[in-house]
C-alpha cells in the first residue's frame, strides 16, 4: 500500500512539474512518504529528517513534506518535533501535498484522516509500465492487538466496484498486464457498501478477471477470517488470478493468536490452508510471522515452528514483534527479552530458507510462464521476471517487458529460479 501511495504521490508531482532529482542533495522538494507499522522505519525518518533538516539550514528554500503512516500517527506532534518540515499529510490526504504545493505553500500545513479519500482520480508513476497496484478499500475493522494500521488509516471503507473494473479496464487499455488489488484488508471488501451494494470479494475477482488484456491478478493481503466459500471458488475459476496467496499466520499457538485478537486459531488456519490447496492445485502460499508477541514461550514458538513446517510455505515474511506506542500489544505485561526475540528469528529464518529452497528445487525440470519485467539484476545477458507463483526467475531467451514467456526451470535457490526459454531448448 505504501509504494502504491509512492506511485500516486511522484505522479501527482510530476503533473505539476515536479520530476524526480538526480539524487537526494539535488532535490529543491523532499518527500518522505513513511511507514509506522514497526520502530525501525520510524528510525531511520528520524536520521533521514536530521540530515534534511541540516540541509535545509543552509538552503531555506528546500520544501520539506512529510507523509504516510507516521505522519498520521504523530499529527499532533510533528511539527514540534520537526518544525523545518513544510507539510504534513495522512496516507488518505496526498492530494493535499499537491494543494499545498500548487498554492504555493499558502494552503494549511496537515492533512489527516478527516480528508481521507481514494486517490484513483490523481495522477500516477507506475514504476512498472505492465504492472499496476489498484487500490479496492482502506482502512481496516479489525484490531490485531500488535498493529497500528486501524489507528491511522481509520475504518475499512470499499470503493465501489463499478469504479475499480473501470480502473482495471483503463489499465488493460494503457498496456497494463497484471493487477494487484490492494486493501488492508483485502478479502473483506464489500461488506460495508450493504445494503445499497450487497457484493463480496469473489464476485470482485470475477468481474477483473473478465476485463480483457488482464492476464494476472494478485490481491494482498487478506485476512484469514475472511476466505470465505465464494472467494475460494473465484480463486479456482478465474483464469487471471495467479495461483499464489498470501496467508498472514502471525503465530502458530492458538494461545498467542487468541491473545493477538488474530479471530482464528491454528486448527481453524490449519484447516483454510488445506481448503485452498484442495480447491488450486500448485498453489504457492506465502506468509507473516511475528516472534516475540508478549507473553510468547519456547512452546508457543515450537507451535509456530511446527506450523511452518507442516504447511511449507514459499516464502515467508518474518518479523520480531515491535511494541507500538497506542495498541494493546505495546502495554502487554510479559515483553519477551530482545536477544530470546532474536534467537527465535534466527531459527525461524533457517527453516523458512530450508522449506523455500526445497520449493523452489521442485520446480526444476518444469515449464513456467514468466511475465517479463525486464534484465536480470545480477548478469544483464539474461531476462528476469515472475511466475505466476510470484518466483522470480532470470532466465536466457528473449521478450519486452510487460509480455509472457515460457521458460524451462533449471535451477533454483532460496529465493530464485533460474532457467531458459522453453522455445530455446525445444529447438
Ligand atoms: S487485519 Fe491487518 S491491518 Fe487490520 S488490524 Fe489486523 S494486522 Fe492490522
């Protein structure tokens, strides 16, 4: 959602002439578009802010704005503590950023939550010319005791569907290839535009997936809870939409996601799990883990290891359980020490690279079809791109980016595939 919010914020810029600065000491404007969702990113504002804050000592007429997530949180205090920053704006606010800036700067310095609207009528950089992030709701009803998002990003609201096909059909037109539906909340779309629309997340999948051009769709993140009968089935039906979903565990002991307010427990996990790989076949599963959730012991953890390890996930983003200021989780009695927080990552990363290599080595000696995105990172001679498991694969062959290619997978590691184009090897 935050890079999405980049996108949409460099294209609001640049349609009022703003264009991206060679480097950061070039910059006449600087823009921090910023998460919250853990300590360390606001760590690294505080040091990126110092720096900015310096320079614009010695250049006062650098602009300085700051948005997103931690903008929204610290609204009534960022102007104290950063008084150098120009403007201020909530992740529902950044066409403010352009008000401000297109007044001169004579409009009010904060934007926040009370202006939250969707931002599909701004302008957008897309960084990639075929691939497109499409916003379907904000905010979010839950309250997962560890997270900050429903305090700064308010309640879920849905856009209406008619609006999102429309916005999926001009992408389709403009070249765009593979979509993203994005939401805090994803699969629990829908459900507060009854009863005038009564509608829910499959019947959305269905209606992109009929738009014509759309050869991929991804949705993330949903919530467990909300994988109800009729998205499974979408998920099955629709020829677009990649056989890859993310499924956030958090943790594997039913005790610690009682405590998370997480509204499942592990059976309940346990049992979606075999529900969508019944219903796709080579289905890819990714997923969320938190360690060190207060009161979390060697035996919650064993349950958490012993879940990755049953379910073998393709990847799996991992996190130590970062206390923030506001939510239930940071006032938790029972904080897990720091070096038991990061003995327990270290394990955890082990095995999730063990289960990911095995994964990926499966799928050597098997044809893939790869969306180009454009030459491989590490050796220019050969192309790189995704499967619609979401692996990235470098590959030798030819093809633009934004066109789809079939590759023979013939090698792999923790995170890559490597192979060449099937055409290639057939002749
Ligand atoms: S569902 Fe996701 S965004 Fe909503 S409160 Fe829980 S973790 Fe946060």
């Amino acid at each position: 959602m935050n890079a999405h919010d980049s996108e949409r914020i460099k294209g609001m810029l640049e349609s009022l002439g703003i264009g991206e600065a060679p480097s950061r000491d070039e910059a006449d404007v600087l823009v921090f578009n910023t998460c919250t969702i853990r300590e360390k990113p606001d760590t690294r504002l505080s040091a990126y802010l110092g720096d900015a804050g310096a320079r614009k000592r010695e250049h006062p007429e650098l602009v300085i704005a700051v948005g997103g997530c931690y903008a929204e949180a610290q609204r009534e205090r960022i102007f104290e503590l950063y008084p150098f920053v120009d403007v201020a704006f909530g992740p529902g606010s950044i066409p403010h950023l352009g008000e401000w800036l297109g007044a001169g700067g004579e409009a009010p310095r904060g934007a926040f939550g009370e202006h939250r609207h969707f931002a599909a009528d701004l302008p957008l950089h897309r960084e990639r010319a075929f691939h497109a992030w499409v916003q379907v709701s904000m905010g979010c009803n839950s309250s997962c005791a560890y997270c900050i998002v429903p305090a700064v990003r308010g309640r879920e609201q849905s856009r209406r569907p008619g609006e999102i096909v429309a916005e999926v059909t001009r992408l389709a037109a403009d070249g765009v290839r593979e979509v993203t539906l994005l939401g805090q909340n994803v699969n629990s779309w829908g459900r507060d535009l009854a009863p005038g629309i009564r509608t829910e997340f499959g019947e959305l999948l269905r209606a992109c997936d009929t738009v014509e051009g759309i050869e991929r769709i991804r949705f993330t993140s949903p919530h467990p809870k909300d994988f109800r009968a009729p998205v499974i089935t979408a998920l099955a039906e629709c020829a677009a939409v990649c056989e890859h979903v993310h499924l956030p565990l958090q943790s594997g002991s039913s005790r610690l996601l009682k405590a998370m307010r997480r509204t499942y427990d592990r059976e309940r996990y346990l049992a979606l799990v075999a529900r969508l790989c019944a219903a796709v076949p080579d289905l890819a599963l990714g997923t969320d883990v938190i360690v060190g959730f207060p009161g979390e012991t060697e035996d919650d953890f064993a349950q958490t290891l012993e879940v990755v390890e049953g379910v073998r996930y393709d990847s799996a983003f991992t996190f130590i359980f970062s206390p923030r200021k506001g939510t239930e989780a940071a006032e938790l009695p029972d904080q897990v020490p720091d070096a038991v927080k990061h003995e327990r990552l270290e394990r955890l990363v082990e095995l999730v690279q063990r289960i990911a290599s095995e994964r990926n080595a499966e799928r050597v000696g098997r044809v893939e079809e790869v969306l180009v995105e454009g030459s491989s990172r590490t050796d220019t001679a050969l192309l790189r791109g995704r499967t619609r498991r979401n692996t990235m694969v470098n590959f030798g062959g030819a093809g633009q980016p934004g066109e789809l290619v079939d590759v023979l997978i013939e090698g792999s590691t923790s995170t890559t595939l490597r192979g060449t184009q099937a055409a290639l090897v057939a002749a």
